[in-house]
C-alpha cells in the first residue's frame, strides 16, 4: 500500500504533468471561450444556484456545451494536486536542511514562493466553496419602508431611501434626465434586534452579518417617461468561500513581500552560502 | 527532518483543514436546507427544460420547480399533496391553478393556446376596448375578468377581490404587495431578450401550472413545424435584404437586439439583421448614429409604431423624428408597421413567424396575403 502511494505521490510531482495540465487548461478555456458564447443562458444561472444544482440540470442536460467545463474543473483539481504535492516535497526539502541555511530570514525568504503556491490553492479551495455553497437570493425586491425578509435567513432589510443620480451634462440628449448612478439607503435588522444602517449602490455592496447585498436594479430609472413605483432590487448572497479566498490573497500577498525582499540584493546577501 | 508519513500528514491536514472550512461555513448556513432538498429530489437531466432563462424541473410524485424570469424557483404542488420543505410560502403553488391576473399580452396568448384562458383568468391591466382576443372581451363583459388597473395604478382591492392564485407579471416592483397579498407572483419577462427558442418553449413554461403539457407539446410542434418549413424555403433564397427592426422616439432610439426572436428569425430566413451585434434586453436601446448607420442600406423596417399610434405612411413616419428619415427603407425601401391586434396574436406565433419570413423573401411566398403587419404608403392618402 505505502508503495502505492509512494507511486502516486512521484506522479502528482511531476513537472511534466504540470505542462500537461497547463496545456490541457488553455486548450480547454480556449474551446469553453466559444462554446460560452455559443449558448451564455446556459452559464448564467451558475451566478446564483450551487454547482452542483447547475450540474445535475443545465449542466447535464447541454453536456454537448457544457462538457469542458466538468474537463477544466477536473484539471484545475489534478493542477492543484500537482501544485500541492511539488510544493510540499520543496518545503520538506528546505525544512530538512533549514540548519544549513544562514538566518531564518532565509529560511523565511526560500519560503516565499512556496507561499505563494499554497496560496493559490487556498484561492482555488474559496472558489470552489462559494459554487458549491453559496446561497443566493434573487430579485430581493424592496419597496420604500417596508421591512422584508431575507429569504432562508432571521434578518430583515428596510429600504429607508433611494437616491438616484441623473445625467444633467447636457451633451448627449438622449441621456437627459436618466439615472445614471443609484444608492438605496438600507437598515438591517436581526432577530436579536441588532440593527445596521448601509448604503449599497451598483458595483458597491452592502455587508451585514455575513450576508453581501447588491443592487441589482432599481426604479424609477428617468425623470418623466414611463411611471413606475419607487423601488431597489437586491441580489444577497452568503458566502461562505469570501474568507478563504481573503486568507488566501493575504497569504500570497504575504509571499510576494517575502519573495520581492528576496530577489533584491539585500535578500541575496541572507540566501547566500544556504543549501544549492 | 519529515519523513514520507510526514509529508503525507501535512497534505491530510491540509485537506483536513480546507474541508473543515468549508463544512463549518456551511452548517453555520442557515439557508443550505432548501439547497440540500433541492439536490435529494434532483431530477433525471431528461426531465429537465431549459427555456431561455426560464426553466421547469419534473420532480418525483408529480411535482415540478420552476425558475421565472427574475430566477426565482417556485414549487407546484399537486393538489391534496402536502408542499415539500425549503420553499417560502410565496413561492408555492397548488396545481392545477385555477384563477390567474396577468399584465402581458402575450402570457394571455398562451393561456389560449393552453386552453385554460376562459377558466383561469380573472384579471387584466388593460381596459375592454383595448382587447382584441374574444375570450377576454367576452369576460370582461360578463364581469367575470376584471380589469385591475393600469400597471403603475393596479387597485390591489380589486386584484384582492377577484382572489386570482397566481399572478404574471413583468413588474418587479408588485412582488412585495402581491407576496403580502398572499399571492404568488410569476415574472415572466427576462433581463434578456427571448431568443427564438424560448419564445417557442414559453409555453412549456406556463404549461405545469395547468396541467396542460399535451397541449403545450402540440403547439411548439406546430410552431417548429413551421420555423422548419422557414428555413427549408429560405435556403432556396440568392438574396440577403438587410432588415431593421426599431424606432426612434423623441428622446430615445430602441431596437430589436441580435438575440432577440425576431433578430434570429430574420437570419433563419436568410435576411440580414442589422442589429445583430446587438446584445440586450427587448426595446434595448442605442445611440441613433447606430441605428442610422444601420439604415443606411437596409431594404425592410419593421417598426414598434402601430397605424393607431403613428405609423400611417413613410411621410408621418419621418415627421415624428426628422432625422429617421435618413434610412434606406424610408425613401427606396419597404416599412411595415404591426396592426393593432399582433400584440394580442401570440397564440398564433406560427403565422406570424411565416408572415415575417415572407415580408423579408416575398418572392417565396407569392400569394401570401398578411394579417399581422401593414407596409406603409409612401403618404398618407
């Protein structure tokens, strides 16, 4: 058994595999890029329902444009095995003959792109946890002063204001009088009666409580036109992979500090006389 | 030193560690149960239907999840069956439904088509005189449709009153009232325009909420019949006329897009469309150098404007907006503009489908005398 996994774990190091599970990835995202295009409504819904639900319907049943998506995934997990593995035999490497090296310093700056590598994996790991998940609720509509639930959740979200931006530059007539930004002024509520007032405008979400709250449309939308009623209309979502994939970014922002410091000639100078 | 048991411990931590992550984040989730119920009743793929952005799941026992046009999943629930857990109680409807309040025209259409409109529906946002669709005329002149109110004015006492289980609409805004009105409430228009498909599988949408899948399979294999018989009599086509399909307004030019229906008609039948590189919503709109670049040599205008609101010859056409005069169709081309009752006409998307394909290759069709558009007279007599 113990040479069985011995046998594995020489596979997954190689750097061969990784060349080929790089090839693979381009080839695969190439074709996907036009295969997307081709059908985009079947992706779409992967924004709000969990990977696995958007494989067992839209996935499965357009397999014809779909398929190298399942390829890539399984890639991308062989790719981050690899990386893993490769990076794991480095470190035990560098940890077997930390004594040899100068300073911890060394050791520390040698680590460097191994964070980095880690990290990635980490990203990926966050990734693949919001598709597989996260919960979204869709078209939270909210009218003016009306608390309203969250779906699935104790919380409620008031709209206490919408402030709607219009284009007054005067240059492009068609745009006279149309919104052109849009903020809703929010308060949220839990059932403990803990309360939060937040702002969420379009590309600038709202956070309470581990929930993200976008907003996703809005009304009125121009002054004159066609009447209609006051309202925002907010995507939630609750994201359980937003703190991996944080702790992974700060990891490998951590390991490019360490492997910028040790690229320079000050670096230099601390890895010299270390281990070849 | 790490020997190999070590090295095999780290990556099992690791692994450990990254799986512990994410299933402490996913049972501190409260909203995973309707999720996991999903997945348990998961369907085969076959039993599946993807339609444009709307989709319906055939679950086990006779029910079916549904996913309207704002991706809100709805689950119908056959009558005397208790509803299964993880849907709100807004979001689940008894089947068959039995009285409906629908906004568009084109959803009353296809309660025609299903063979349910003279039993189901009970409300409308337009009033008597602006019906064409006889069971709808005569329902409301028997009190028994009633008419609810214009979109931004509904009088929720008399949507109230008339109890529909279900209301359609394309007004997002409705939701919440409807929703504490008790009233389940279906957007049935998208973000995105309908392609081809969709608009011809709209009706397998609205069909599990009546029980009337057999008619629903009828219809779209009517329509595709007649979509087939298109694109056979098209490839006979040497000629290409470049259609537009659009109005400038006094503010504000909107067009078909590319990925609209009659955007992949017109290239199905072997027309050009001009705004096939246009991507969006319905009625999307453009800057006007777009749309008079796009007119420069197009032979077939289809425009938004009815005789009723505007479009009574070339001459008042390029009166409303000076500037549309410009484009080819209006001084060397051809202009139609839909009659009154084509809003009303989806129940016969078949005709109007082949009417199209006709206005673009007259020269296959001769002969064909058109119900659904009218081609403008240079002025008005």
């Amino acid at each position: 058994m113990d040479a069985l996994i011995k046998k594995i774990w020489h596979a997954l190091a190689s750097v061969r595999l990784t060349f080929v599970c790089m090839t693979c990835l381009c080839v695969c995202a190439g074709i996907g890029y036009f295969l997307i295009r081709s059908q985009v409504h079947v992706f779409k819904p992967l924004q709000d329902l969990s990977l696995i639900s958007w494989a067992k319907t839209w996935g499965l049943t357009h397999i014809s444009v779909t398929w190298w998506f399942f390829l890539l995934l399984a890639l991308l997990a062989l790719l981050c095995l690899n990386t893993l593995v490769c990076t794991t035999d480095r470190v035990n490497a560098i940890w077997r003959n930390r004594k040899r090296l100068p300073s911890r310093t060394s050791l520390v700056l040698r680590l460097s792109p191994h964070i980095m590598h880690y990290s990635l994996i980490i990203i990926l790991a966050g990734y693949l946890t919001s598709y597989i998940f996260a919960n979204t609720v869709t078209s939270l509509i909210l009218l003016p002063d009306r608390p309203t639930r969250v779906e699935n959740t104790s919380i409620t979200i008031t709209l206490t204001g919408l402030q709607t931006r219009t284009y007054q530059g005067k240059r492009m007539a068609p745009f006279d009088g149309r919104a052109i930004n849009a903020t809703a002024s929010l308060l949220f509520e839990d059932s403990k009666g803990r309360t939060k007032t937040a702002q969420a405008g379009i590309n600038r979400p709202a956070r309470f409580q581990g929930l993200s709250v976008h907003m996703a449309e809005f009304a009125p939308r121009s002054e004159g036109g066609m009447v209609r009623r006051k309202y925002a209309g907010l995507t939630v979502r609750q994201d359980p992979g937003i703190p991996i994939y944080y702790a992974g970014m700060a990891l490998f922002v951590l390991g490019l500090i360490f492997y910028v410091f040790s690229i320079t000639p000050w670096g230099e100078r601390h890895m010299r006389g270390s281990y070849a | 030193m790490l020997n190999f048991k070590n090295k095999i411990l780290i990556l099992s931590t690791f692994i450990f560690t990254a799986l512990l992550f994410c299933t402490g984040c996913n049972s501190s989730s409260e909203a995973s149960i309707q999720e996991k119920n999903a997945e348990k009743a998961a369907p085969t793929p076959a039993s599946f239907l993807a339609l444009g952005e709307f989709s319906v799941e055939y679950l086990e026992d006779g029910y079916v999840k549904v996913r309207d046009g704002a991706k809100r999943e709805f689950l119908l629930v056959p009558r005397g069956k208790p509803p299964l857990e993880g849907f709100p109680k807004s979001r689940i409807v008894e089947t068959p439904v039995r009285s409906v309040a629908a906004y568009g025209y084109f959803d009353i259409s296809i309660l025609k088509v299903l063979g349910v409109i003279e039993d189901v529906l009970v409300g409308v946002t337009a009033p008597k005189d602006e019906w064409v669709i006889p069971e709808v005329v005569q329902g409301m002149e028997s009190g028994k449709i009633a008419f609810l109110g214009s979109y931004n004015s509904i009088d929720f006492e008399v949507l109230k009153k008339t109890g529909p289980e279900m209301a359609m609409t394309w007004d997002h805004s409705v939701i919440p009232i409807l929703e504490d009105l008790g009233i389940p409430c279906l957007i049935t228009s998208t973000p995105v325009a309908m392609c081809l498909n969709a608009k011809m599988k709209f009706v397998n949408f609205l069909a599990p909420f009546f029980g009337k899948e057999t008619e629903a399979s009828e219809y779209f294999g009517q329509v595709a019949g007649v979509l087939q018989e298109i694109a056979e009599k098209a490839a006979q086509a040497e000629e290409h006329p470049k259609v537009m399909w659009g109005d400038i307004y006094e503010k504000r030019v909107l067009v078909e897009p590319g990925n609209a229906w009659v955007g992949e008609l017109v290239g199905l039948a072997m027309g050009d469309y001009v705004f096939d590189d246009v991507f969006g919503a319905s009625c999307i709109e453009i800057s006007m150098e777009r749309f008079l670049t796009g007119g420069e040599d197009a032979e077939i205008l289809f425009t938004y404007r009815t005789p009723l609101t505007g479009a009574t010859s070339k001459e008042a056409l390029a009166k409303t907006n000076p500037s549309m005069s410009a484009i080819q169709p209006l001084h060397a081309g051809k202009v139609f503009a839909p009659l009154p009752h084509y809003s009303q006409s989806g129940h016969k998307l078949d005709e109007i489908l082949l009417e199209i394909a006709a206005i673009v290759h007259p020269d296959l069709y001769p002969n064909y005398e058109r119900k659904y558009f009218t081609e403008l007279p240079e002025k008005d007599a």
